[in-house]
C-alpha cells in the first residue's frame, strides 16, 4: 500500500499567517493527490484535487501544488474558520490511503 | 444540495453483526460510485468499500482488512447504500461514513457519520 506521510503533526500558528503543509507518498503518485479539511466534529470536506485543482465552493487562499511524491497544501492569511484537520489522500493506486494529518491550531 | 444520511450504528459485541444504511438525496445516485470510509483515532482515515454502477456490474472492491466480513450493496431504486458487517473485531470500532466519489478518484461528498462500537 502506499503511505502517505504529512508533516508537521501539529502546526501552531496566529490568523493572518502563511502556512504550509506537507503530504509525502512513499512512492510516486503522479498528481493523484487530493486534499480535505476535516472541524472538530464534522466530516472531512474537499480543499484540492488532483494535487492543484481548485474546488468550488473553497475560498481562495487553499491552494495546492506538487507532483510524484511530494505535495503542499498551503494557506495564504490563515483565518479562524481554518483550524482544524488537515489529511491528504491517493487515488494513484488500491487501496485508495490517506495521510495521518496535520493539525493546525491557534498558536 | 446534495446530502448523505447513514444510519445503523452502535453497540455490537465482538464476533457480531450489523448493517449500516445511507440515503442520499440532492443528485442522481444511480450514475456515481459510492463508498465507505472509516475514521477511528488508532488509524485515522481507512478506506473500506466500493459499489459502483449497473453498467459495471456493481463491481465492488474492499479493503483487504474488511474483505470476506464485510459486504457493501446498493439499491438506486431507493438511493440508498449499505454496508453488511459481519464477524465484527475490536479494530472495526469507528465512525463509519457514507461518501461519494467525484471523477472516480476523490470523495466528493461525506455523510455526518454514524458510530460503530464493537465491544463486549
């Protein structure tokens, strides 16, 4: 199976920041990589897909990029309504895996 | 607006059995995949099952941690989608949600869950 590892665990940081997160596949995925956003509490929701492609619906400051077995999720001006969960997921090979996510808290 | 309501959770001794359902509404169910996903805090997010449609037989495919317990169905006739759990281990304890697939790849849209307990 393929895993998908992200980093940092647990990101700390104050609204209005920049902020990266990491998604790293133990194997090339092409851009078969898709991103999600899970609130305490809710289920996940759709950010990116296909490593880049926007989604409807999802403000403008989620953007993705990255290719084969390296993927960033990145956020531009973080706001209060972003924190939460974040995973990565592959649709390159069965079983479809997803990462162990990252946290992105209030600093 | 479309919406994914699963139902059928709970408690279940180890061993047992139990049977989740999912109603979808709000798109046309009978042309999209439909899947299982799974959250438990040991393994995070898993995968479990896929069902997809008439003209592809209602293929399904598990994953190899569920295969030969668990059996997922559907029947577009009533939008619904199920999960047939048998042989149930401690392990399988989870929210279990119903999701659906966009270009047969990612999960586009996500139930609220319902709880899965396997217990004595």
């Amino acid at each position: 199976d393929i895993v998908l590892t992200q980093s940092p665990a647990t990101l700390s940081v104050t609204p209005g920041d920049s902020v990266s997160l990491s998604c790293r596949a133990s194997q090339s995925i092409s851009n078969n990589l898709h991103w999600y956003q899970q609130k305490s509490h809710e289920s996940p929701r759709l950010l990116i897909k296909y490593a880049s492609q926007s989604i409807s619906g999802i403000p403008s400051r989620f953007s993705g990029s990255g290719s084969g077995t390296d993927f960033t999720l990145s956020i531009n001006s973080v706001e209060t309504e972003d924190f939460g969960m974040y995973f990565c997921q592959q649709s390159n090979s069965w079983p479809h895996t997803f990462g162990g996510g990252t946290k992105l808290e209030i600093k | 607006e479309v919406k994914l309501e699963e139902s059928g959770g709970g408690l279940v001794q180890p061993g047992g059995s139990m049977k989740l359902s999912c109603v979808a509404s709000g798109f046309t169910f009978s042309n999209y995949w439909m899947n299982w996903v799974r959250q438990s805090p040991e393994k995070g997010l898993e995968w479990v099952a896929e069902i997809r449609l008439k003209s592809n037989n209602y293929a399904t495919h598990y994953a190899e941690s569920v295969k030969g317990r668990f059996t997922i169905s559907r029947d577009d006739s009533k939008s619904s989608v199920y999960l047939q759990m048998n042989n149930l281990r401690a392990e399988d304890t989870g929210i279990y949600y119903c999701t659906r697939r966009g270009g047969y790849s990612w999960f586009a849209y996500w139930g609220q869950g319902t709880l899965v307990t396997v217990s004595a």
